[in-house]
C-alpha cells in the first residue's frame, strides 16, 4: 500500500506542479492563455489516449513492470523538457513525457480493487488518492521555495528526481514481496464490460471532470489577476485545497463504505461544489476566499474517491484493467482538453465568465449520475 501510494503521488505530482508555475511560464515564454492550456493539453491527451492499449498490455506484461517504465519515462521526458528554449521544444518535451502517465491509473486501482475487500474499498481508494493530493500539497511548497529564487524548472527538475527514486523503489518492493509478478487474468482480446448505469456514469465522470480540470488549473491564476492575489499568495491557497484533500480523502471514502450510498453522496457533493464555485466568483475578501478555497478541497476532492469506488463495483473482476483502460482514457481526455478550452472561453469571454460555465456543466452532469444504479 505505502508503495502504491509514493508511486501514485509521483506519477500525479508532476500536475499539480504546472498551476501554479503558469504566471512564470506565460512570463518566461511570453504566452496567451490558449497556449498555456495547450502544452498541459497535449500533455495530459498523451497520457489519456493510450491508457486503452495500457489496459491490454497487462495481459501481457507484468503490471508493475509497466508502471515503473511509465514513472521512469515521464520523469525523465519532464526533466528534458525544462531545459526547452522555445515554446514548441516545450510542447514537444510534454507531450513525450505525457506518454509514460498512461500506465498507472487503470492498473494500480484494478490491483487495489483485488488485493482488499469491497467492504473497505472506498477507505483503501481513499488513501490511495490521498497521496496524490499529498503531492499536490508538496509541488506548490517546492515552487514557493525553488521557483521565484531559481526559475519555475527548478521545482520540475527536484519532482523529476523524486520520480526516477520512487520508480526504482516501487519495482524493488513489489519484486521482493511477491512470488510472482501477476499479469490480468482472462482472455486478452475482448471487448470492454459496458452496462447502461456504466454508459451514464461515463457522461457524468465525463462532464464534471472536464468542468473541474478546467477550473483548478486556471484557479492560481484566477486568484492573482481576479482577487490581486501575489502569486506565493494564490500558491498558498492552491496548497491550502490539496491540504484538506490529504485529510478528506480516506475520511469520506471510509464514510461511503458505512453509508453505502456512493450515489446520493456524490450528488450531494456535487451540489455544494456549485454552489462553492459560485462563491469562489462574487467574493474577494482573503479569509472568506480561504474557507470556500478548503470547502472545494473537500468536495470536489473527495468526489472522484467515492465515484472510483464506485465504477469499480459496477465492472466484473475478470474485465477490469481492459474496462478501466477505457473509462480512464476517456475521463483523461476530457480533462486534458479543459485548460485548453476554458483557455480560449477566458480569452473571449474573460475568466470569471469561463468559471460561471464550467460550474453550469457541473450542474448538467448530475443529471446523468442520477440514472446509474447502484451494485448490490
């Protein structure tokens, strides 16, 4: 479990770094907001896209074998690219290190879902992203103390690192702990499992994490040219989201394992989401902007533990890498096009205009989320 939560911590802390360095980058390039969304895009579509053929490789390829060359090959196509002296050599280092991200996500919640019991499920997916807030919570620290004094590559180049350490620790761990290296079980070409409650839950999962990734990556920025913010300022209060995050994650999916309802509590977070973004618009005062900054972090943080959790038990244990290969790629690619589009909407409409329709789109997911059904 310790393993799995470094190596997701890794894998995601490389996102959590590029919020808040974009002031810097757009400085340092001398970029628009399309641009800006567009070098994450790439980067995140990358590592989207070929979670499918990731999903089919497990049944091949040991699945910690595939992880560790993933962790390896982001981390190592990230520390090139920042060394990029041009905005393109930028966009050509990501979207080749955004390739070795398709390997973790569909693998390393299908082993999870395996190894404990659907009784504690919610509370083991809960720590599991749990270290991925973690590392959204320490990226920003490294940027508050590397970035201003040393340039906004430093912190990447000191994440890189971590990276390739953390890659050679998990293949040490999972090699000296397990027998033998298990591949998926079942035949390899398939199709995936799909039902008409997985299909809903797809446009639901579909439409609130394009909305989300969308307003969470310009939410530093948003911060510095709506409310004045310095930048160290709005860094702050974009940790202060992931720091409530560490803490929530394994609480609410504990939480949804004794209630058992994972679909009214994901409504009902999804209200309180909008109605916390609205606020987040109309007021600018500090500590108010705090409260509704840890109030998202709670959440909107939370949301994809209890909606993870509850995908899984809506899939079969044989189909489950193939499945989740599917339904991440297409969760990811959606995400991965959200800083690019809510890019062009702020460049047209202004910022505050694109939050007010991304929060809408929230809005509109819980339509579909309310016709999926619940497993028994």
């Amino acid at each position: 479990m310790i393993a799995f939560m470094l190596a997701h911590a890794a894998n995601d802390g490389f996102g959590g770094l590029f919020p808040p360095l974009l002031p810097l980058i757009r400085e340092y390039y001398n970029l628009n907001y399309w641009q800006l969304g567009g070098f994450i895009t790439l980067y995140r579509f990358f590592g989207s896209i070929l979670q499918i053929p990731v999903g089919y490789l497990a049944y091949f390829f040991p699945s910690s074998t595939l992880m560790v060359t993933g962790l390896l090959w982001v981390s190592i196509g990230l520390l090139l690219g920042t060394f990029a002296k041009s905005y393109w050599m930028l966009v050509s280092s990501f979207s080749f290190a955004g390739i070795g991200c398709a390997t973790f996500h569909p693998l390393s919640f299908s082993i999870l879902s395996k190894l404990f019991n659907k009784e504690i499920l919610g509370r083991i997916i809960g720590l599991h992203m749990g270290a991925s807030s973690a590392a959204h919570l320490i990226g920003p620290f490294l940027i508050i103390l590397l970035a201003n004094r040393f340039g906004w590559y430093w912190p990447v180049r000191v994440w890189c690192l971590f990276g390739i350490i953390t890659a050679i620790f998990i293949l040490v761990v999972l090699r000296r702990n397990t027998e033998k290296e298990q591949k998926a079980e079942g035949k390899a070409f398939r199709l995936p499992f799909i039902s008409s409650s997985l299909v809903f839950f797809v446009i639901f999962r579909m439409s609130w994490s394009f909305a989300w990734k969308g307003m969470a990556t310009f939410l530093p920025l948003f911060l510095v040219e709506t409310a004045q913010f310095s930048i160290k300022f709005a860094t702050l209060f974009y940790m202060a989201m992931y720091l409530i995050e560490v803490f929530a994650r394994p609480l609410v999916g504990d939480l949804s394992d004794r209630i058992g309802k994972r679909k009214a509590l994901i409504l009902g977070e999804c209200v309180l989401c909008a109605i916390l973004y609205l606020a987040l618009i109309f007021v600018k005062t500090k500590l108010i902007l705090l409260i509704i900054v840890l109030g998202i972090g709670f959440f909107a943080g939370t949301i994809p533990v209890v909606s993870q959790t509850y995908v899984i038990e809506m899939i079969p244990n044989e189909q489950r890498e193939r499945t989740l290969g599917f339904l991440f790629t297409i969760n990811t690619v959606m995400m991965a096009f959200s800083p690019l589009v809510a890019g062009f909407i702020a460049d047209y409409l202004g910022l505050t205009e694109s939050f007010v329709i991304l929060t809408a789109l929230i809005c509109v997911s819980m339509i579909f989320l309310y016709f999926t059904r619940e497993t028994q």
